[in-house]
C-alpha cells in the first residue's frame, strides 16, 4: 500500500461521505442496531422484489416448455415430467407467431422513425429557430397534453378510415399506427426542453461561420441532443410494443397485426401450452431490449419524475 | 447594446415584406414545423374539434350525419350501464390509489437507503413495466384459475386458505383486475420516486441531524416536503390514468362477471365499436367528452388546491 | 354551434364516405376488374383455424376458379362479430362474400349494407325450392332477396363420449330430461372433478343460451301481438332456467370454476376436457375439429331436453350475403362462388363428392348434422350421395339427428336481438357468481332495458 493509495481511499471515503448518504447518515449507519435492521429489511424487499417482477416471468418461461397437461394439473410443479420444446416450435410455426413478431417490429421501428421525425423538426423551430408565432404552436401543443386519449378515439378512427387527400382508408396498413403515434406531445415537451437548454453561442457561432438552418439542425443540434434522443426512443419503442387499443381497432388483418392484437384473438383456439409458449416468445424482446439498455431505460423513466408539471 | 436596440428600433420601423420574411428564414421556419402542424393537425386537433361536434350528432355510414342537440347526453342518462361503469372506474381509480401509491413510495424510501447494487433493486422494480401489457393480462389469467388447482389457489392452499374465486365473482373481480394492473406499473412509480429521493441534496440530512432529528422526524421534515411536488403530480397523472382504464378488464374479464369490471372505456369501446348493426359513434364521443371534462375539472380544483399546500 | 371549417370537413368526410361506399373505393375490399376478368373476396374459415382446414378450403377455391376462368378468389380470414362488421363497413374492406347470422341478416338488409342479388339468384335453377320460411331471413321487408341462407342448424346437446365412458355413464345414452342432465352431470363432477356440464356466459351467447333453454321449457323471450313487441324475459320458464342453474351451480358444485365463456371460449372449454356437456348449435363438430382438435369418434349429440307446452328447439343459421359495395359483375361472380361453394354440395352428386373428398384429404369432419335448406328428401338424398365419405360416426349423432325433426323448431327472437342476449348475459354471469342472486329482479332489468329500445324504434 503506497502512501498515494492511502490517500486516494480517504479522500474517495471523504467524498462518499459528505454525498453519498440518504436518510440514514453514515454514524447512523455505524450503529449495529441500525445496520442489522436495515439489512434484514433489505433482504427482505429483495426477495419480495424477486418474486413480485421475476416470479412470473420464470413460470412464463417454464411453462412455455412444459406439456400443457402439466400446466393444467400441477401449474407450480417444475418439470415433473420433463421439459417439451414442442410447444415453442408449434407457435413459432403451426401457430404463425413469427408473422406478428416481425409485425411488431415494423410497427415499433416506423413509430419511433415518425416520432423523432416531428419531435426534433418540431422542437428544433420552437426552441431554436424560434418564429415570432412559436408560442401559438407551443400552446397548441401543450393544450393536447390534458386532453386524455378516449376523446381521440372514435374520431381518430374515422380520419384513418377517410383521410384527407389520400383516396382510401389506411386501415390495415402500418401508416394507419405509424402516423398518429407521431402527434405525441409529451415528446415535442421533452425535445423543446431540451433544445432551450442548449447554449445558445453555439448557434450563433455557426451562423456567423454560414451555417443555414438545415445545416444548423443537422451537424449542430442533432449531435448534441443524443440523450434526448435516446429518451424518446426509449419510449417510442416501449410504447409501440406495448400498444393495444389501437393497432386492435385498425389492423384487422392477421398478416399485419402485432403480437398485442395477434395474441388475445387465437387464445381461444390455441393449445394452452403453445399459447404460453407464445406469450413468452412476445415478451423476450422487450426484456432483453431493459436488460441491455438498462440505464438508459431507467434513467429515462426517472426524468418522467424530475419534470416538473 | 446600442446596436442591437438600434436594430430593433430599425426593424420596427421596416416595412414586413414577405422578402423580409424569406430573408429572414421563413421558409425554413416553417418547413421545420410542416411534420408536427400535418401530423398534429390531421391526428390530434382535427379529431378533438371532430369529437365535440360528432358528440351532437348520430352517424351511420348510409347516410350524411345529422344534428341531434343534446339527444346523445340524454341517452346516456337513461342507460342504465352508465352508472355502473362510473361506479366501477372509480372504485378501480381508488383501490389502484391504495396499492400503487403509498406502497411504491416505501419501497423507494426502502431502496434509496441501499448501499450497494441499488440498480439490481430498481431493475427488478421495473421489469413487469417493460412486458407488454397483453402478455402480463393473458398470463394472469392463468394465476386466477379458479380451480383448486389453479395456480394462486395452490399457494393458498399451502397456507390453509381455501380456493379464491379471483375473477369469477362480481364481489374479487375488481380487486383481482387492480393486482394486474399494479403489477404492471407500480414499477415505474418506484423509479420515479428513487430519482426525486436520490435528488434530494443531502446537506438538508445534516442540518436536521444537527438540529437533533431522529429517523422518523428526517423523513417527515426533510423527505416529504422535498418530495411533495412529485408526490402532487404522480397523484393526479394516476387519477387521469385510472380514470381511462380499458386493457386490464378487458382482456381479463371482458367486464365481466355481470358488469362488474365494466369501466367507463369499456363502455366508450363498446358503443363505438361493438354495437351490433348501428355503431354509436354518437353516445361513444359524448361520453368521452363528459369524462375529458371532468377530468379537466378535477384537474383545475386540485391545483387550486394543491397550490394553497405549496405555498406553506 | 358549427363552425364553417367543420361544416365543411363533416361535408367532406360524408361525401368521401358516401363516395367511397357508392364505387367501391377501397384499400383491400373489391378490387379491379381488368380484361374481363371479375376479382371477389371471399370470407373463409374463422382465424385460428387449423392448417387442414385451410388446405381443405383452398382446394375448393382453385376448383372453382378452374371452372370459373373469369373470376379470382382471394380468400380471407373472416368471423362474424358485430364490431368487426361494423368497422369493416365502415372501412370499406369487406370481403365481396361474407356470413351474417340469421339474427342480423334482415336489419343489415334494411339499412341497405348488403347487396341486393333478387335478380343473380333468380337465375339459379333451384331458386324456387327454397324452404320458404328460411329464405325469409334474407330478404328486407319489401321482399328482396340479400343473400342464400346455408348451414341451419337447432341447439343440441354435444356431450363427450370418452368422458361419460370414464364416468360410468353409457356414452350412447345421453339424458333426455334436464333432471337427468343434473343427475349426470353431478355424477361426472364427482367422479372426474371437472365440470359435468356447463353453459355459454359470455359474448352475447349468454343469453343466446338462456334464450334456448327457455324454449326448451315452453316459454318465449319476445311476444309479437298485433304489430307490437314486449319482452317477456321474467317468464316462468327463463326463471326456472335459472334456478336450475343456480342449484346446479352451488348446490352440486357441477359447474366447474370457470364461467367467463364465450363462443370460442367454450369451444375450447369441452375441448380441452375441462367440460363433458354443453348445449350448442348442432354444426360446431366442424369448429370443433378445425380449432379445437377435437377427435369425432369422442363427440356425441343429443337433443336438448324439451318440457311443458310450447316447448321446441332454437334454431339458427348463416346467411352468405354480398357487400353493398359490390359492382354487378363482382355481385354475379360472388352469386356464382355462393352457389358453388354453399349449394352444390346439396344439388349436385359430383360437387357433394368433391366437396366430400377435399374435406376427407384434410382430416376435416364429414357428416356432421345439418337441417335441410330446401327439404328433409333432397336432405336425404344430398347425405347419399356422400355416405361412402362420413367420417363422423353416425351412431354419435344419432340422438339428435333421429329425433330434431319431431321438434319444434323456433326462431330466435326477432327484435334488438344481440341487445337482448347481451343483456342476458349479465343475468347468466349473475347466477353463476353470485350466491344471492336476485333471479326476478335481475330479469325486469333486462325487460325494461330491452323494452326501451323496442319502443324506440316505433317512433
């Protein structure tokens, strides 16, 4: 142990001590009473966790490859006669699922693509270009934000079903979820925030240098506002996956719904083994997508929080 | 400075040409905003004025729409569904309240004081937030089997408690459609809480330990207040939420058994979308409107409100 | 209160509606004709159906486009549901050929959805050998004609053998009383612990159900005297239904656990095994075997308990109807699909053959019951012709098919139909759920609610 290790741990100690503390201080901490009591707790809302999210996932899991007999008769018994792939092969094929996974995808990869396309171009002429009318349209924008989703609905159905100037409906098509899944404006909240905190000598430096709008939008401000990217992404993503009440009412056609639609629909003529098997296939993504991106997920659903009204 | 007031005073002065406008990035102005005005425009303000004027109509696709004044409100009066799934919303909105709303707030307050592997926590909080929600409904429904042998009957049968109906009597049903849907989204709660606890500046902490503070009166003095705002808006976001349930009882239950999970959405979806031969576009877009408008009142009193707490 | 904008994009909206409904102007539905040749879809087997089935009904689509060089067939995925109708109407994208029930046949017809094929069926040979009363629901109130009624069926009683066999029951004796149905099926509770018999709940066939064993007791849901309808759903006999229900519910326990059933949902409910009996249309072996994998050589059917005066057996069917939006070559090339793929079978020795073989390659039920659509002879002789090909075992629906036609048949009520049942219902799901039920009650709720509409319309 060198004389600069020594150092680097009390000065790295001293800083976890002034910041690092909730509510509990670090003397609290040195009581055994209190870290024995906070301990247990906390092995104890570790479990709990464990069970509450992951619990039933894994019987998911298990049960997607169990015979459906065995889920029927003993559902909490593990494997008690062997484990059967078939009933995952059987949904992926016989079943189809793999039409709607693909579905799925399409659906989520062309809201985000629409999403971001009006988020950015929207909040870059708020925030940036700024217009002498940018209030009107911010406050149009914001109105939308306390108007809750059922009063679209019906009449939303009807524009997609006679739009205006395209001759025929986009029912069954993806446009039919692409396009309204950008008139998000808890988005263009978001984006516009964002832009506004950017400094602005930036700008002014490349528009002294020639730069145009575009260019401005293009190699200045979208490089910088890669976190605020990466947040509405997050979301655009989750939320296109998740989506049921919409795609439900205007994909009808089983070769371009998405697994949320797919799913409910053939439950009553599936097997119940290959009908779990199929759940869990629809639920692999999403997860994998959390793990992976973990932080960008859970940092994203934070700021949900830190914004204040 | 005396330049750029003198700019000003020279473009006040200037006559708006639309050259001045080109010049000035007009042009671009306004194709930037072109996405969000087309997309906004035909998607979301086209159909909020469209959903007010279709609320006084009756629609069929045979013939052209027809004035009927208040006749929609007026039905909805006297359909005896419509107090039920007011009844049942509210009952829904209130018991999400009880379990999606103190006890996210204590498994916060629990987690922000973990020293280690905080991120494992908050990961295992927030996973049921990320399976889509059809797959969380269909697999719940599984849990419910009423059987002896379904599956949360087993495991209370280990603990000598008899079979559960769960969804299969009006008295479980929306109890049980509440545990889904807390299940699903308590998650997202949790975090939101962690990141306004973990923002909470820890000098705080120090003076009130100086000023003699034990474990309880730092959280009443310090946490709590710290949180309120959040606290404030993560109640009247799940009241709006609650208040336009559908998914949950619907797929679980359908509203069932006997209208006892039927929600206000439920009944929206089922006049617009399931009426037979005669689709009720009519009574759908005012009940809409009547929810949109309440919520909007309760919003306003509750800031009133709230705002009065603020100030102390 | 309207504003000249949207005073004008209501006119837009409708005369794009109107427009589009008037030529057919669509995403999926009718598409063009090109040198001479017409382009129909066409509503084939329920989603979720099993690849067979599917392999069965496009054997039949390129046999009839062999013999129809001048038509396209593009089949698809199709169930009746009202929603579906609705929007699909809406949207434009209804196949050219589809099914309504009877039920909704003769209101859709009124409001001018269908299309009007008097003319395209009048040319058919048979045409004047209709059983005239099953034509009626098919045509509007002036008489015209909107589609070929198919496939009619009366509830019975679909039991599984294997499970009677299992519960010491004599599989070829199904109950004939409905004390004996609550005998038999404690017994198979007891012994198997499933549910001996159990009823649809759910998705209007609740009351569709409740509406049949009315029937089956003497009593009526709707009575039409002079013009004027009332419902009568507080009838002595829906009462006894109930509490017949009731005491099978909580007092044997023979009911199972699960009472959240619709159609399909039930369907899959007997198939799994998690029900020996059930009462159902007298068709659903072929829903049975497509979705459900059920086996014919474990499925039996009986006839539905009738007592008391006035008692019978509700009876229903499928119409095949033509979209409104339909042009006249598409009217006549669907007319042509309708009656080759719906009618031959029933007229001809070589499309019942052929009709039979595609079904037998596929592993798809030939023999299941049916009522006549012209009479009991041509019935008769149409069921000759394929007698080699009948997979389903005929002592299995010998019960029924032996006794349905010493029966009364009896439509199902003809006003605010599905309103009705969806009323019903609530009040099925109330006595399976709910211990304390309150039978009388409940039922003057439905009356009254059902009632309203009714008067409704006459004004």
């Amino acid at each position: 142990m060198t004389a600069a290790t020594i150092r680097d741990r009390a000065v790295r100690r001293r800083a976890l001590d002034q910041s690092d503390r909730g509510i509990a201080s670090h003397s609290d901490w040195r009581r055994p009473g209190v870290w024995l009591g906070m301990s247990t707790v906390h092995l104890i809302l570790l479990i709990l966790l464990i069970l509450w999210g992951v619990g039933p996932l894994l019987w998911l899991l298990k049960s997607a490859v169990t015979p459906t007999q065995d889920t029927l008769q003993t559902p909490l018994a593990v494997f008690p006669h062997g484990w059967d792939w078939s009933n995952v092969a059987t949904a992926w094929n016989t079943v189809g699922i793999g039409v709607q996974f693909l579905n799925t995808i399409w659906v989520a990869v062309g809201s985000w693509f629409v999403q971001l396309l009006v988020a950015t171009t929207a909040g870059y002429a708020l925030a940036v270009l700024r217009p002498k009318y940018a209030p009107i349209f911010n406050g149009l924008v914001l109105a939308t934000l306390f108007v809750p989703g059922v009063v679209l609905l019906v009449p939303l159905y009807l524009t997609v079903l006679h739009p205006p100037l395209i001759g025929h409906s986009l029912i069954d098509t993806f446009w039919a979820v692409w396009l309204p899944a950008g008139a998000n404006a808890f988005n263009i909240l978001l984006v516009t925030r964002f832009f506004n905190n950017l400094p602005r000598e930036i700008f002014e430096a490349a528009r002294t240098d020639g730069a145009g709008p575009f260019r401005l939008f293009w190699s200045i401000v979208l490089p910088m506002s890669r976190p605020i990217l990466g947040v509405v992404s997050v979301f655009a993503i989750i939320n296109a996956w998740k989506d049921y009440l919409w795609p439900r009412l205007v994909l009808t056609n089983p070769a371009v719904q998405p697994l949320s639609v797919r799913l409910p629909n053939i439950q009553s003529q599936t097997d119940l083994g290959v009908f779990l098997a199929a759940l869990a296939i629809s639920m692999i993504i999403p997860i994998v997508l959390f793990l992976v991106f973990q932080r960008l997920f859970l940092r994203s659903a934070g700021l949900g929080g830190a914004v204040k009204g | 400075m005396t330049t750029s007031s003198a700019a000003v005073r020279v473009s006040r002065t200037r006559r708006r040409t639309p050259l001045t406008w080109i010049r000035g990035g007009g042009p671009a102005n306004l194709l930037f905003l072109l996405p969000m005005i087309v997309i906004f425009g035909v998607f979301s303000w086209g159909p909020i004025v469209e959903s007010v004027v279709m609320s006084v109509q009756h629609t069929n696709f045979v013939t052209a729409p027809t004035f009927v004044g208040f006749d929609n409100f007026l039905a909805l009066f006297r359909d005896p569904l419509v107090p039920i799934a007011v009844r049942n919303t509210a009952y829904f909105a209130l018991l999400a309240l009880i379990f999606g709303y103190p006890i996210p707030l204590i498994v916060a307050v629990l987690m922000s004081e973990v020293r280690r592997a905080r991120g494992l926590f908050s990961a295992l909080a927030y996973l049921p937030v990320v399976v889509p929600p059809v797959v969380s409904v269909l697999l719940w429904q599984r849990f419910y089997d009423a059987s002896p042998r379904g599956l949360f009957n087993t495991v209370l049968s280990w603990v000598g408690i008899g079979p559960q109906p769960w969804i299969q009597s009006a008295a479980t049903s929306m109890p049980s459609v509440v545990l889904v849907a807390t299940w699903a989204a308590a998650g997202s709660t949790v975090i939101i809480y962690l990141a306004a606890l973990t923002s909470v500046p820890p000098e705080l902490y120090d003076a009130a330990e100086v000023d003699g503070a034990g474990l309880w009166g730092k959280i009443w003095h310090v946490t709590l207040p710290q949180l309120r705002p959040v606290l404030l808006i993560t109640f009247i976001l799940q009241i709006i939420g609650t208040a336009q349930v559908f998914l949950e009882p619907f797929l679980l239950t359908f509203g069932g058994p006997a209208n006892s999970t039927l929600t206000i959405l439920q009944l929206i979806f089922r006049y617009a979308f399931q009426n037979s031969i005669g689709l009720d576009y009519g009574k759908a877009t005012a009940l809409s409107i009547l929810l949109a408008l309440f919520l909007a009142l309760f919003s306003v009193v509750y800031f009133r409100l709230t705002k009065a707490w603020s100030t102390n | 209160m309207k504003s000249p904008r949207t005073a004008a994009a209501v006119l837009a909206v409708t005369a794009i509606a109107g427009a589009g409904l008037l030529t057919g102007c669509s995403a999926s539905g009718d598409s063009g004709n090109t040198n001479g040749t017409v382009a129909i879809t066409i509503a084939s087997l329920v989603p979720g159906s099993s690849a067979d089935a599917f392999k069965a009904f496009n054997l039949r689509v390129k046999e009839f486009e062999k013999a129809n060089p001048k038509v396209i067939v593009k089949p698809v995925e199709y169930q009746w549901t009202g929603p579906t109708f609705s929007a699909q109407l809406a949207a434009g994208t209804l196949p050219t050929v589809f099914n309504v029930p009877f039920t909704d046949s003769q209101s859709l017809a009124n409001a001018g959805q269908l299309a009007d094929i008097t003319s395209d069926v009048k040319k058919l040979p048979y045409a004047n050998k209709f059983n005239k009363s099953l034509l009626q629901v098919a045509e509007n109130d002036k008489g015209d004609l909107f589609g070929i009624p198919y496939g009619p069926y009366a509830y019975g009683l679909s039991y599984n053998r294997a499970l009677f066999t299992k519960a010491g029951l004599d599989p070829n004796k199904p109950p004939t009383s409905w004390d004996e149905v609550r005998s038999d099926a404690k017994t198979i509770s007891d012994k198997l612990g499933i549910a001996g018999f159990m009823v649809f709940t759910s998705g209007n066939t609740g009351g569709w159900g409740l509406t049949e064993q009315t029937y089956s007791r003497g009593g009526r849901m709707e009575v039409t005297e002079g013009g004027k309808t009332t419902v009568t759903a507080d009838n002595d006999q829906t009462v006894a239904a109930l509490k017949f229900l009731q005491t099978m519910r909580w007092t044997d326990n023979s009911l199972g656990s699960n009472f959240n059933l619709d159609w399909s949902g039930m369907n899959q409910y007997f198939g799994s095994g998690q029900t020996a009996m059930y009462p159902s249309g007298s068709d659903v072996l072929t829903a049975l075997v497509q979705s459900d994998g059920v086996d014919p050589k474990d499925y039996g059917l009986g006839l539905i308990p009738t007592e008391g005066d006035n008692s019978g057996v509700l009876s229903g069917g499928n119409v095949a109807v033509v979209s409104a939006a339909a042009s006249p070559a598409e009217k006549a090339a669907a007319v042509k699909w309708i009656d080759f793929y719906y009618m031959q079978k029933l007229l001809d020795k070589s499309a019942a053959v052929a009709d039979a073989k595609s079904l037998i390659s596929n592993k798809q039920p030939v023999g299941v019951p049916q009522l006549p659509i012209f009479d009991k002879a041509q019935l008769d002789t149409s069921l000759g012709w394929i007698d080699s090909y009948i997979n389903v075992p005929k002592e299995n629906v010998a019960p029924f098919q032996n006794g349905i036609f010493d029966q009364k048949i009896i439509a199902e009520p003809a006003k605010h139909t599905q309103e009705l049942y969806a009323a019903l219902d609530s009040v099925v799901q109330a006595v399976l759920t709910d211990k304390n039920a309150d039978i009388d009650a409940l039922l003057k709720g439905v009356n009254t609610q059902i009632q309203a509409l009714i008067d409704a319309d006459a004004k």
